[in-house]
C-alpha cells in the first residue's frame, strides 16, 4: 500500500518544518508529502528522502476544504494521512496507519498528544515529546484493541486521520461550502456515517501537536461559526456547535432569530477574547471551562457579555 501524506498550510512556516523533520524520521517513510500552500511563495523545507510536492494554491481566499480536497487530489497514495500543519507525527504513525488499513475500512483517527510551549524549541525529541505531551480532556483514548468504533460521527477531528484515496474522492471530500473556522470536520463526519461509512479509534498513528496561542470557544471567529452553522442546518436539518454558540449567547454576542438561526448583536471586545484567552499558555484549551464559568454566572444572574476578573478563573 502506497501512502501520501497531506497537509495545507499559511504561514505556520516552524511548524511546517517540525512536520517534515518529523516525518523524516519515520519507521515507515511515506512514498510522498502534499502540502496544499494557501500562500503566495512556496516554503523553504528540510531534505528529504522521500518527495514533496507543493502545490501553490496562492492567496485568493481558499478555504480549508478546499485546500485539503486539493491536497487529496494531487495525491498518489493508495492511503491518504492528513496532518494539520502543526502536528509532528511520531516515527510510527506512517506504519501504524498501514496496519490499521489492512484490518479495516473506513476513517482512522489516531492519537493525538498536545505539547506544551517551548517543547519543540531544542529540535524534534521524540522521548520527550512522550514524556511531556498530554491527552485532550475531551477526546476518547485510545482504544483497547488496535481499533475501536467510533459511534458519534461529531467525534471526528481532521487533525490527524487516514482514509482510503478512492473512499475520500468517491465521497466527494470535505464541502467548500464550510468557509473560515467551523463545521467542516463535524459535516465530514456526518457524511461519511450518513453512507454508512465507519469511522475508528486508532490506537497509536500518533501526532504531537504543537503549541500555539488559542482562544477557546473560538470567539474571534464568530462570524464564520455563524455563517457554518447555518450552512450545516440548512444541509442536515439540526444544527451542531451547540456549544460554542451557547457560549457566544451567554456573551451577549447572538441571540436566536426565532427560525432555528442566529443573530449577530455585537462585535466581541476585549472582555470577550480575555475569557476565551485564558488558557492560552496550556498545551490545549477547553470550551468546557469556558462555558461552565458562563454557565455559573448566568445562574448567579451575572453580567455574562464581560469576562470574569482573571482572580476569579
């Protein structure tokens, strides 16, 4: 079995070479590395002893289903792994992505351990990376087995995946209609359940995310939540980031258009990307964290549009 990885990219250039440094080390090279540049110049990488083509898809806007679709397109690969560009992948996940083919069909997604900051500054250390990376709170663990079914399709997160290239292109890939941040993978996932494909647990194929600065729910993109979240409902007929936008209501930011939508009243201000900024200096951030203080003060009957005082979180 041939396997192309594929990964997009704008800016992130570090990250992009911690990828690729990364999968040089690989117990099992990848017969080739697509990244999907969504940028004007190409990116100065490391050598490789395996290709990487660099498909330039310039700065006119591309979404990040299109780039991925892209990517999958100008792939050769039997097996197609998809890397967010700020995963490194650990010396076995190319192989353990092979074994987890040859067993099922279907979307593998493999484990995922979030580094902390300054983790990558002394160069691609595997062992610590292991030592010092930490599972997101939110997401399942790995399986028993090498594989476990994976039963609620909302589950499904692009980071770090595989999928069969005929099964990807046959499916029609992730939908342009998804611009800006949200809703994508979660729309992917339900596409792929709807036609009765499966998605797995895959225990090892791991990446090590890198440490970036975050806000979490992701308030500064909440034009594009809302505009996904309507595309998603209009498609399916329920809606999906309910979570986010409970958050975003209990800011004061929307309210519900009486038609199963929502109603931008406000900007974010400052107070607003505060609170979701929290969490900023810790390997990952969680909307739950988040939500639950909204949660509180609301029940306290709390003035939830401004953000907490940081002694209080």
């Amino acid at each position: 079995m041939t396997i192309s990885v594929c990964t997009l990219a704008h800016g992130r250039a570090a990250h992009l070479r911690n990828l690729v440094q990364g999968l040089s080390r690989s117990r099992r090279a990848p017969c080739e590395l697509v990244v999907a540049v969504m940028q004007g110049q190409a990116y100065d990488l490391p050598p490789t002893d395996f290709p990487v083509r660099q498909i330039m898809l310039g700065e006119g806007g591309i979404c990040l289903a299109e780039a991925r679709n892209a990517a999958a397109r100008e792939a050769r690969g039997e097996l197609l792994v998809f890397l967010d560009v700020d995963c490194i992948p650990d010396p076995e996940l190319v192989a353990d992505y092979a074994a987890a083919a040859e067993l099922r069909e279907g979307v593998l997604m493999g484990e995922v351990g979030y580094l902390p900051k300054g983790a990558t500054d002394g160069g691609i250390d595997f062992e610590r990376f292991q030592r010092v990376a930490v599972k997101h709170s939110e997401r399942a663990g790995p399986p028993i087995a090498q594989l476990g079914e994976c039963r609620d399709y909302r589950c499904f997160w692009s980071l770090n995946f595989a999928l069969c290239a005929a099964t990807f292109a046959q499916e029609g890939g992730f939908d342009p209609r998804y611009v800006g941040y949200g809703g994508e993978d979660t729309d992917f996932g339900r596409t792929l359940s709807s036609r009765g494909i499966p998605i797995w647990w895959a225990r090892g194929a791991k990446a090590y995310h890198q440490y970036h600065p975050h806000h979490m729910p992701p308030v500064h993109h909440l034009d594009s939540v809302l505009a996904n979240a309507a595309v998603f409902a209009d498609k399916w007929g329920e809606p999906t980031m309910q979570h986010w936008l409970r958050a975003f209501r209990l800011m004061g930011l929307i309210e519900p258009d009486g038609r199963g939508g929502w109603v931008k009243l406000r900007e974010p201000s400052a107070h607003h990307l505060a609170l979701t900024r929290q969490q900023e200096d810790q390997p990952y951030a969680s909307s739950a964290l988040v939500l639950g203080q909204l949660e509180d003060q609301a029940s306290r009957g709390s003035d939830t549009r401004r953000a907490p005082s940081m002694a209080a979180v």
